[in-house]
C-alpha cells in the first residue's frame, strides 16, 4: 500500500518550487527523470490519458482566446479532467461569450465554467499576489492530516480561490474550508467533480502495488 505520509513533504515540495518558480511546471521540469514527477502522477485521479488531454486543451485554450482577447483582457485558462476553467478579465459580455465557445470548441472539452469578469486587466501586484495565495494554499492541503493534496488544483484570480479536482463531498467541503482559512483569501468557489466514497476507495487500491 502507498505510504501517503511518506510522500506528503516532497510533495509538498514540489507544490512550494513550483509557485516560487512562477508554475508548477517549472518545477516538475526540474525535477523531471526523479521521483517527485513519478509520485505527483501516480497520486492524480485522473487516467494518464486525461492529464495529457488537459494539457493540451490548456495549449489550445490559451492560443485561441489570446488571439481573440488581444490586449483588452487578461484570460487564464485551466483544465481538469477536460472540463475548462476560464479565470480573468475581458472588455464586454460579447469578449466573455466569446472566449467561452472557443474554449467549448476544443476538442476532448466536455464542460467550461466561465468565471470571466468583465473589466480592466489586473495588475502586475494582483498576479503576483495571486500566486502567492495559491502557494500558501496548496501548503495548507499539504499540512491537513485529512487531505490528499495533489488530488486538488488551485486557481487563484483577485483574492478568488478556485478548486478543481476529482474529490468526494467530504474532501470537497474540507479542502474549501481549508483554503477559506488562508490569509488573503477573499472567496472560495469550489468547481468540483465529485466523485463517491467507494470510487474513491477504488482508486486507492488501483494503486497498490500487484502481488506475484
């Protein structure tokens, strides 16, 4: 059986290098060929299938709308399991829309949710802030006894913590209460796909390792 304990610190190393490195990505990079990348894809609830799809759909999604946006928003786009998150700010109701249907035309996007604000771009300070919020975050499910912190994706845009993940109502309220609990955190807006208790439990033992 998985030692969850055990891998909870590098995890949560991982998680730290990454919003100090500006992304996640940066740091699993890094550490790219050792066992932190192996241990943040066997701990992911999605199929291997699914992870590669988001990335792409995340490539696509932020190719397309930057074109359409330009320099008259500000648009993040994540993906979990193939459903959209779209995070940011546009010009009008017509660039929101908009944004929306490119990112549904995609191929493999089964759902967006689309979060947009119609405004002025944020700031440089805001970002920054933001990402610092989802770092410490991201500490807070490392250090909850109760939590799995790589089965959670963390978006954060204005103070707005966004949570994305494969989880069970029990994991979803307290992984929410969790995050309303960091400093700087204005809102929690959980955009969950829920899963139950006995799917859950059949992931777990998916991991274990087969016996001869």
């Amino acid at each position: 059986m998985i030692d969850w304990q055990a891998i909870r610190r590098p995890v949560a190393a991982a998680l730290l290098c990454g919003m100090m490195a500006s992304g996640l990505q940066g740091c699993v990079a890094l550490a790219a060929g050792g066992t932190v990348v192996g241990t943040l894809s066997a701990t992911d609830r999605r199929t291997l299938g699914a992870q590669t799809e988001d990335r792409s759909i995340v490539i696509k999604g932020e190719n397309r709308i930057s074109k359409l946006v330009g320099d008259a928003g500000h648009v993040n786009v994540n993906a979990f399991n193939r459903r959209v998150l779209l995070t940011g700010e546009v010009r009008d109701e017509q660039m929101k829309q908009a944004a929306e249907r490119e990112a549904a035309a995609i191929e493999g996007v089964e759902a967006v949710v689309n979060e947009l604000e119609i405004g002025f771009p944020s700031s440089l300070t805001s970002r920054s802030n933001d990402t610092l919020i989802t770092g410490k975050v991201k500490a807070s499910f490392v250090d909850a006894k109760d939590l799995f912190a790589n089965s959670f994706k963390v978006v954060t845009e204005r103070g707005v913590v966004y949570l994305m993940g494969r989880v069970t109502e029990r994991e979803a309220n307290r992984g929410a209460q969790v995050a309303a609990g960091v400093a700087g955190v204005q809102k929690v807006v959980k955009v969950f796909e829920i899963i139950s208790e006995d799917e859950l439990k059949t992931m777990s033992m998916s991991t274990q390792p087969q016996t001869k």
